[in-house]
C-alpha cells in the first residue's frame, strides 16, 4: 500500500469519529436506578454498563463476540540491554499463542473471545498460519537511542495494520474488543511514549518490564532519557511521538482503537503498552477516550501516569505485568456482567418489591 492510501485510509477512519457522550438522555441511569437494589449499589458495574450501552447506542446491550487482538513488534533498543529476555523470544511467544499455550489463549477462553494475533514487526520472518495476520511493516524498529524507531510512513502504515485487522474481522462479530500486545523491551518505548507526551522525568514513569534488576534498570532510564535527546518527538503531533520512538505493535494497537471508535465497538485496555496505543489513539483523535475502557492497574508505575492522562481508572488490581492482553480478557467478564445486570435484572415494579422512601 503507498503512503497516500495508507494516510487517506487513517483519515476517513478518523472522519467517521464522532462523540460518544455518556448516558446524554438519562435513560441508562433512570433503567439502572429502577431494577431492584439501592441507586448505585452495583458500582462500577453500573458505570461499566453506562459506557457500553452509550457506545453501542442501545437500553438493551448484548455481548456475543468477544476477540481480542494481540499485536506483536520488536525493538532496535533491545540492543541496549532494556530487557530480562532476548529478542527471539517474540516470535516464540507468538508460536506460543498460535499454538494456543499461552496466558491470553486460556483467559480467552475463560471469557469466550477468540484471539487474533498480528505480525506488525516480528525481527523474524514467521511462517504462514490460519490463526496469524502477517501484517509486518518492518523487520523490527530501529534504536531510539541512537535515532527514530520508524519513518513517519511506517508509522501511518502501523496506525493502518490496525485498522485493517479490525475491519477484516468485524464482519464474523465484534461486540467488544481487547487490545494487547507481545515484544521484547516494549516497555521501553512505552515509558518514552508517555515522558513524551507528560513532560514527566524518565525515572518516574519507568519501570521494570521482564524483571530487570537495579543496575538494568539505572541503565533503562538513562537510554529513554538519550532517545527524547536524541529524538525530540513533538508532544503535539502524536503520530511524530509514534515514529520518534514508539513501535509498530504499539501503533497496530492504536489502529484497532481508532477503528472501534469509528464502528462504536468498545475496546478494552490490557496494561502497560497496550494502553501506550490507546494512548497515541487518543492524543490523535480525543473522541477515542468515549469508548475506552481501562482493564487493570499494571504493576508498570508509568501505567498510573498514562491512566491520569486518559482519565480512566483500571478496573482490576491484580499486580499483573504481562501484557497479550490478559487483563482486557479478564475485564471484558465484568463489561459483560454490567450489561447482563442492565438487561436481565428485575425492576421494581415488575417484582412487587417496594422502593426506598
């Protein structure tokens, strides 16, 4: 695909945003506060059926499809010793998934989603599979501490890969998505990804991704803090920030987020990188953020930065780290339980209960 195509393609998705208000006729509140309990007893239930009924348009919400969408990429920066693991364990991990071994293959099917898993930048030439999208944009990004991790072609042409593996599997039915990702040292980039865009200090918003120790982690600040040196991405361009130092999994994510916001499908953060590509979404186009749901508070301390920024609270705290999109398969059972409380909960009236004087 040429650049023109891919940027008109991310333009008419972008077009078709449009606002997602909260509840704007009161009826989802009014329907909630009329079934049989206290107004507001449910909690964040009763918050997490509001969203979804709102973006979906409808009083009567029903979860059917669940898919969730892991995006794999590699990173240059690897080379600089940010991460506890080596770069071939990405496209082992992605074998892992096709193969239906991992973490996010067993949540999945805890919660009954089916997972797509996308080659965005695998550092390795991976073989045909009927679960796989080989979508490689390249061969892994560069070292952002030595330069850009991508043109800013390439980085369009992330945004797009996303965009594209939503639109490609819409059609068998997406009434809620996942987000979540698999690549070696993308912590890295993400933790770049918010200093950016906050102005926060590097060292407050890194942390320690596979488990590094203290000496590595000394050394992870010190390249991110080189690469914005080195960079200079423009907080106001989120897309200068995607190609400056982000990562094509990293886009793919914010893809599939800029693609739900256009279809109204609600999309559900896993933790720290894939709230990265929600994030890039949403500075792009801010009426993302009506349709986003955060799953959990990752143990990663720049994951609290970037939920501020987005102004959503996780809704699960389990100390977990992994990514894959483990936390958003885990949170889509709470969205799917709001919504059955909305649907098949009896009011009041219905069952002759009385209401609070």
């Amino acid at each position: 695909m040429s650049v023109s195509r891919a940027a008109s393609r991310l333009e008419d998705t972008l077009r078709h945003i449009v606002e997602m208000p909260l509840d704007p006729r009161g009826e989802i509140q009014a329907k909630l506060d009329g079934l049989t309990k206290p107004p507001g007893s449910l909690g964040r239930l009763e918050e997490l059926a509001a969203l979804y009924a709102s973006v979906r348009g409808t009083l009567n919400p029903v979860i059917r499809d669940r898919v969730i969408f892991t995006m794999a990429g590699d990173h240059g920066v690897a080379a600089e010793g940010v991460s506890a693991f080596p770069q071939e364990v990405t496209p082992q991990m992605v074998a892992n998934f096709l193969a239906g071994g991992a973490a996010i293959n067993v949540l999945a099917r805890h919660v009954g989603a089916r997972v797509v898993v996308v080659d965005c930048g695998v550092a390795a030439e991976l073989k045909p599979h009927p679960l796989l999208k080989l979508r490689k944009v390249r061969f892994g990004t560069q070292n952002i501490a030595q330069g850009p991790a991508m043109s800013r072609a390439d980085a369009v042409r992330s945004l797009e890969v996303g965009i594209e593996v939503f639109e490609e599997e819409r059609p068998q039915g997406m009434d809620i998505a996942g987000v979540g990702d698999m690549g070696i040292a993308n912590t890295t980039p993400s933790s770049a990804i918010i200093a950016a865009f906050s102005g926060l200090p590097v060292r407050e918003v890194t942390g320690r991704g596979t488990g590094i120790n203290d000496a590595q982690l000394e050394n992870k600040v010190r390249v991110i803090e080189r690469a914005l040196a080195v960079n200079r991405p423009n907080p106001l361009d989120a897309i200068d920030v995607l190609a400056k130092v982000g990562g094509f999994e990293i886009g793919g994510i914010a893809g599939v987020c800029l693609a739900a916001a256009r279809h109204r499908v609600p999309v559900v953060m896993d933790g720290f990188i894939a709230t990265a590509g929600a994030l890039i979404a949403c500075e792009l186009e801010p009426k993302v953020k009506d349709c986003i749901i955060a799953s959990h508070c990752s143990v990663e301390i720049g994951h609290k930065a970037m939920l501020k920024r987005l102004g959503k609270r996780g809704l699960l705290d389990l100390d977990m780290r992994l990514g894959e999109g483990t936390g958003a398969a885990l949170a889509m059972s709470l969205v799917d339980a709001g919504c059955k409380i909305l649907t098949q909960m009896a009011t009041f009236a219905g069952a002759g209960v009385s209401q609070a004087r």
